[in-house]
C-alpha cells in the first residue's frame, strides 16, 4: 500500500540535497580561486618600485676617489718642489684609484632596478636591460669570491627566448622583502638551463 504523504515528501529530500550539494561545491571553488589569487598577490611583482646600491656601498665607494685624489696632489707637490719623495708609481696608482673610485661612484648613485608595470630594467649610466615578466623563464642565484677572500652574491633572471637579455645584478641593492617573495617564487634554474650567448638587437634593449 502505497504513502502518498511520505511519497510527496521524498523529492523534496532529494531536491534540498542536491541544493546543499551545489552551494557546498560552490564555496569550495570560491575558496580554493581565493587562495590562488591571494598566493598570486603575495608573490606578484613589486610594480613601480625602484631598488637603488645600498648607501652604506655609495659611501664606501666614495674613499677611492677621496684616497686617490689624496695621492695625486701629494705626489704632484712632490714632483713641483723637486723632492726626493716623488713616486711615479704613487702618482700612477693615485690617478687609477680616482678612475675607478669615480666609476664606482657613479655607478652608487645612478644605477637602479626598476619595475614597470609589465617588466623588470637593469639601468646603469650607459646601459639599459629590461625584460616582460611574461618573458621569464627563471631565476639563478650564486656567488662569487675575489683573490681578498671578498664574496659577491648574484642573482639572475633567465629569459624565455635567447634573443632576449638576461638581467644580472647584486646583492648590493637595497631589495626588500618583496622583491625576495616575488624573486624567489620564480622557478628556479642550473647553469645548464641558461641560453648560450649570441649577438642580437634585443639585447641592447
């Protein structure tokens, strides 16, 4: 004998749980796109800033010109007085140390690495790199050390495509903590992954 109460019941059963089914699918898909998109916005380029040499290698890099030009005068003085005390080396090493001291100077205070809104630049006084972030293909990190035991650490940004330019600089910039988060989330490549060296127009970019 059949229940016509208990019948009518049953498709409203079934009804609200596929309802509770869908709205449950619904917030676990709204979830997950919401922590996808708070992971990309964690880990998205820090757009429109610009990381400058630290100024604590700007000061130091102004001694050498200071050291430098120091020598130059006083060698001179020795050489315009007829003094025994003139050096020809001290007179040399003098002039390199003011070169270089005012490369490095110049370098501390007009190179930057700046984000754009869809592209990273490497720019120094003479040169310019950039680089789309859709155009990177990885990063590479590394350091160097001289013949004082002084150690350099690099980091790199590999492109896509070889005809582009790789962008290379250091640790001595003032990054944050949100380059790092941005830097770091980028896959992370050998040296063998690294396109071989060729001539091209893009590089020059």
């Amino acid at each position: 004998m059949h229940h016509p109460i208990e019948s009518s019941k049953l498709p409203r059963t079934i009804h609200r749980t596929d309802t509770l089914l869908l709205i449950s699918c619904h917030i676990k898909l709204w979830y997950k796109g919401l922590q996808r998109s708070t992971l990309k916005m964690e880990n998205s380029p820090p757009v429109l800033r610009v990381y400058r040499p630290k100024w604590w290698w700007r000061i130091f890099s102004c001694f050498f010109p200071i050291f430098g030009g120091c020598a130059v005068v006083s060698s001179l003085r020795d050489y315009a007085s007829q003094s025994e005390d003139f050096k020809p080396g001290v007179l040399i090493v003098g002039l390199l140390f003011v070169i270089i001291g005012t490369g490095m100077v110049i370098h501390g205070f007009t190179s930057q690495v700046r984000f754009t809104h869809d592209s990273i630049e490497h720019c120094t006084l003479f040169r310019r790199k950039s680089l789309a972030f859709s155009a990177i293909r990885g990063r590479r990190e590394y350091t160097t050390r001289d013949s004082d035991g002084v150690t350099t650490h690099h980091l790199r940004l590999i492109p896509s495509d070889d005809r582009l330019p790789v962008i290379e600089f250091t640790s001595s910039y003032a990054l944050d903590r949100a380059f790092f988060a941005w830097f770091h989330a980028l896959p992370e490549l050998n040296e063998g992954d690294e396109p071989k060296a060729k001539f091209s127009i893009f590089s020059s970019r």
